[in-house]
C-alpha cells in the first residue's frame, strides 16, 4: 500500500517567559488609612489570592474597616451615650456606624475568603492540613 496523504509539519514550539506575579495595587481615589489596610492584607496572603475582580470588593472591605476604626474613636471620645444640648440622652449615632461598617466588614471578608475559618481550613494549623483522627479508626479493620 501506499503512503496516505500528506506528512505533517514538524511543530515548532515555543519558550514562554512565565510572569512574574505581583500584588494588587490598592486603587486610585482611597485615602491613606484604606491603603494601609489594603496592603496588610494583600501582603498576609499568597501573591496570586486575589484576582482582579476582587479589586473592588478588597476596596469596599478596606473602607468598612477605616470607617468602624473612626466610629469607635468617636464613641470612645464621647461615650456610648450622649446628652444633647436640650438636655435630652440617646445613643450616639455612631455606635449604629460602627456596627453597619462591622457587618459590612464580615459579609465581604466572607466574600472575599479572608476569615479565621477560611484561612484555617486552606492553610491548616501551622501551614499544613491536618485532619482530626476517627475515634472509629482501627475498630474493624486494622490496616
């Protein structure tokens, strides 16, 4: 029999530079106390954890936590209570402040995977995965 059509081009390939990764930039427009907790938290984690669709989320996240440290300073200058001129008590508006930007803080640390348990459960206790041993190991079988 003969050959069967034509023989196919030897493939060249080709040697592509890896990237080099590098950390988000906290975004233009935040002010300094944002841009400090930006980058604690970009530089706690590894240099690929967040992606550039988390930008904005890590940016909202930064400025709910700006925004509960300046509450609590005013209800600590102040108090939890305050007398208003007329002689009236209520609760300082800012107490309400501090714990919308709490929430707010939780639900997009949630998001974004930056909490105690999201952080224990990928990293393990001192870096390695452990899983907890089976009260039931060995019962039955023992190998």
């Amino acid at each position: 029999m003969g050959e069967r059509g034509p023989k196919p081009k030897e493939p060249k390939l080709k040697v592509v530079k890896p990237r080099n990764p590098q950390r988000p930039s906290p975004p233009k427009g935040m002010n300094a106390k944002a841009r400090a907790v930006w980058t604690k938290v970009v530089n706690a984690y590894p240099v690929d954890h967040f992606k550039p669709q988390h930008s904005d989320l890590l940016r909202m996240y930064c400025g709910s936590c700006v925004m509960h440290k300046e509450a609590e300073a005013e209800i600590f200058k102040k108090g939890s209570v305050i007398t208003q001129n007329n002689g009236i008590t209520k609760a300082n508006p800012y107490v309400d402040v501090a714990f919308k930007a709490e929430a707010s803080a939780t639900r997009l640390a949630t998001k974004l995977g930056i909490t105690v348990n999201n952080t224990t459960v990928n990293r393990g206790i001192k870096g390695s995965v452990t899983k907890p041993k089976s009260k039931r190991e060995g019962l039955i079988f023992n190998g």
